[in-house]
C-alpha cells in the first residue's frame, strides 16, 4: 500500500464511514462466526472438542479474510491497475473505525447533553458489552470514555498498523481476530473453550497497537491541553496503572486516557446481571463529566491524525 492510498483510505473512511447498506467484511465475519458456531455446537459437545473447534475457527477466518482481500485486488488489478488501487483503498477504509466511533460516541454526548439519561444508556449500549439500564450520568461518561480509549486501539491504530505493514488483506485479517474477540472471546462458561483462542490471539495481536496507542495519547495531550502538566501525568498514569487491567493491552491506553482527563476510570461494572470489578486507573482529580466525553474524543482524533502522518512518512520514504 503506498503513502496516498492510505491517506485516501483514512479520509474515505472520515467521510463516509460504514453505510449501512454497504456489504462490510466485519459483517459478513460476523455472519460466517455465527454459522460456523451453531455447526460446531451441534457436532461437538465436550469442553475439548469445543476448544479445538475454537481454535480452528481462529485460525482459519483471519486466513480467509486475508485470502479473500488479496483475491479482490488481484482480480480488480487485472483489469487495471487502477481499479486494483481503487478496491484496495476501499477495503482499507472498511477497516478503520474512526467516524463510526464518533458517530456512536455523539449520539451518547447529545443524549446527556439534552438531559435525556435512559436515551444516553440506550446509546452506550450500542458500544459497550456491560449492563446500562441503571447508570448513573457519571457511571454513562466513564463507560464512553473508557470505550474510546480502548477503541482507539483496537478499532484505529491497530487497523492502521496492520495497513502500513501488509496492506488491506492483513488489516482483514485483523478485523476478522478483533471480530472473533467481540464475539466469542469471553470468559462466561459458555465461552470459555469455544473462545479461548480467538481471546488469546487477540491478546498477541493487539499487544503492540494497544502501547503505541497509549504511548500516542501522551503525545497528544500536549496539542490537546497545552499543558506540560496534562502531559506529566497522562505519562505517570500510564507507567503505574497501566498494568492494572485485566486485559493485558486495555489497561494502556486506558491509564493513559485518565491521566490526561484526570480522571478517574475503572470501578464496578454489570455483565449479565454479575458484578464484576475492575481496578481503578487515574486519579479522580475531576469529577466525570460530559465534557470528558468531548475531551476523549479530541484525545483521540489528535492520537489518530499523529499515526497517519508517520505512517504516510513512513510509506513514502
């Protein structure tokens, strides 16, 4: 992928987004996870045989994703090699997540900021995997801001390294890792071995995209604030709750998120009903508030902008 083709892909992706009616690869992953899963329920039973069914669905999606991306441009560059460029771009794009995430994230802010909290807790739900029928405005905004930060990592930065270093089809494949995470990798018994895979495999992909994303929100609080304080701590926050999180890769950009906002994140969350505590990262210097939802969002748009601008270095050297 050369330097222009993926600043065009970014700025497809700014402007138009994910249509609902286009045909996205995540969707149609996520199509083929859930066909597979009710085949590979039916057959077998046992935890064993579960987790190896597991473990070839992890293996054989992102392969396939790969294949069918390269397949595309192959047969659209034989046309021409511009219409291979073209379809290349456009695959690109179907990888990042930067206007989506805004999308969400601004029907949450427009529903607390008109006061409206059960429409708030509608919306967040859309983003997050907890239970939100009973946040509060505060527990809402963590919940949003903890999101951005963790989405900036998986659903923009990754996505854009995976691009820089092997195009679209390896930027497929790591959507189609992501989407079995979101989708099969948890932790509940009826999970546990079917996705046991697709959560570990996640973990070694998003490892280094979930530290150049914390490293880039540090970065990005000094254009953000201006101040050298703000950008003090987003680093101090990073270095000493950064591996608090049970994930292995969310405590990063999550620390460093809280420091720059000073606040504080973490805390209880509701999955299913079931409480489930999380260590806390940051310090409450300031109370959660809608405007930390704003400030997160410039946190990592500007983080975002820092990443294209050396990848587009980068390619064209």
């Amino acid at each position: 992928m050369t330097a222009a083709d993926l600043a065009l892909a970014c700025v497809c992706d700014a402007v138009i987004g994910d249509p609902r009616l286009w045909p996205h690869p995540v969707r149609l992953m996520g199509l083929a996870i859930v066909w597979f899963e009710q085949r590979a329920r039916l057959r077998w039973r046992s935890p064993q045989e579960l987790r190896w069914a597991g473990i070839f669905l992890a293996v054989v999606l992102p392969l396939l994703s790969y294949a069918a991306g390269w397949l595309l441009i192959l047969c659209a560059t034989s046309i021409h090699d511009w219409i291979g460029r073209g379809v290349g771009v456009i695959l690109a794009a179907t990888t990042l997540a930067w206007r989506d995430l805004m999308d969400h994230v601004g029907v949450v802010a427009k529903a607390l900021t008109a006061g409206a909290l059960p429409q708030a807790r509608q919306a967040v739900a859309r983003i997050v995997g907890r239970d939100t029928e009973t946040l509060t405005e505060a527990e809402v905004v963590r919940a949003t801001v903890e999101t951005i930060a963790e989405s900036t990592s998986d659903g923009v930065i990754a996505p854009l390294l995976f691009l820089v270093l092997g195009g679209a089809p390896l930027a497929l494949a790591y959507k189609a890792i992501s989407t079995l995470d979101s989708m099969v990798g948890h932790h509940d018994e009826r999970y546990r071995d079917f996705g046991w895979a697709s959560a570990r495999l996640d973990d070694v992909v998003n490892w280094i995209p979930a530290r150049v994303t914390a490293g880039l929100f540090v970065l990005a609080s000094w254009p953000v604030f201006r101040r050298l304080e703000k950008t003090r701590q987003t680093w101090v926050m990073l270095l000493r709750d950064g591996m608090k999180h049970p994930s292995p890769n969310s405590g990063r950009p999550e620390a460093a998120m809280a420091g720059a906002l000073r606040v504080r994140l973490g805390g209880v969350n509701r999955y299913g009903g079931v409480a489930s505590v999380r260590p806390h990262l940051g310090d409450a210097y300031e109370p959660l508030a809608l405007r930390h939802i704003a400030q997160a969002q410039t946190m990592m748009t500007t983080a975002y902008f820092l990443a294209i601008v050396c990848s587009v270095v980068w390619l064209w050297l």
